[in-house]
C-alpha cells in the first residue's frame, strides 16, 4: 500500500476539519507549524510575533475550513493566509512604537540579550558567520513588503514561482520579475559581503 503524499494527507485533513472533526486541524499543524514558524519569523523579524501569527494563521484555517477549495494546494492557502497577515502586522507596527528588550537603556543598565547566556561555539569559529547572516537577515528586512516575501517564499520556504505567484496573488512571471529585482537590491547591498576577504 503506498502512503499518502503530503498534499493528499493536506486534502483529506482539510475534508475531515471541515466535516467537524476537529483532532484534523492537530495533524494540519504537526506536519506545518515548524516551517510556517520560520517562514513568519523570517518575514517579521521577531520570533514572538511569528509564534502569535503562526497560532493565528491556524486559528484562520480553522474558522474558515469550510471555504477550502480542495482543487488548490493546501500549503498555498496556508502561506497566502499567513502572508495577510504578515502585512497586517507590518501596519500594525507602522503605527505602534517598539521597544527592545535587547536595548541598553541608562537606567536598566544592559539588555536582556547580554544578560542571558547560550551554548555557542567559541567566538573565533561563529563571529564571522554570524555578522554576515545578520546583515543578510536585515538586508532582506529591509526590501520591500512584495519582493521581501516573494524572496523569503521562495530562497527560506523553497516554493516554486507558481505557488508564490498563487501565496501573493500575482502571476508567476510577476514573481519573476520580483525576485530579479530583488535580487538585484540584495546584490548591490551585500556588496562587502560577496567580495573576497
């Protein structure tokens, strides 16, 4: 007997959720909340807010099990239901000021961040590695909500230009386009970093 493909395993759970069993929506998140997680703390850049919105992205499947359409992909449907939201938090923070915890502040003295310790590797071995990642992680912070996305959908999550196309509700030649031009800004900005030491 062959096992079920992931998609087909995706379309069954999505047929009993909607049938009102809800223990479905349990193997919904089992087999995408580990990759839903990374995908919404890449985009946002804050892995609390990726937790809420990854609680909130199945929350969203569920109220509305009943409009899947069993003809579409369910990892689309995920994806373009976690990327409105993604947009409604980059709105939200436009007009809500954010404090870091990570910030030295003259009274509290240093940040949470200094004050905690972690297993690394010693600091000769990962500084390096770690400087470039962070200035990649903020390099594609800083694009543009539509080709941030397109990039993270499709270098982090690794979805074909269709199913972004299908995520951002555009054709896959416009994420084409997308992701040349992004592409391209990330190019000019890691400059420094491409160039041999």
């Amino acid at each position: 007997m062959n096992a079920l493909s992931t998609d087909e395993r995706d379309a069954n759970d999505m047929s009993r959720l909607a049938g009102g069993h809800d223990a479905a929506l349990n193997d919904l998140m089992e087999r995408h909340a580990g990759k839903l997680f990374h995908y919404l703390a890449r985009s946002l850049q804050d892995e609390g807010d990726a937790a809420d919105l990854a609680q909130e992205t199945f929350v969203k499947i569920y109220q509305n099990r009943a409009k899947f359409d069993p003809g579409r992909k369910f990892t689309t449907w995920l994806y373009a239901i976690a990327s409105n939201l993604v947009r409604d938090r980059y709105r939200w923070r436009s007009r809500h000021q954010r404090v870091s915890l990570d910030a030295e502040h003259d009274q509290t003295g240093p940040g949470l961040r200094d004050t905690l310790t972690a297993a690394e590797p010693p600091p000769d071995q990962s500084l390096q590695t770690e400087e470039r990642a962070e200035v990649v992680r903020k390099a594609v912070a800083a694009l543009p909500e539509e080709l941030r996305s397109a990039v993270i959908l499709s270098e982090y999550e690794g979805l074909s230009q269709a199913e972004i196309g299908a995520v951002l509700r555009c054709s896959a030649k416009a994420v084409e386009s997308r992701l040349y031009r992004a592409r391209g800004h990330l190019r000019k900005r890691l400059e420094s970093l491409l160039q041999p030491d």
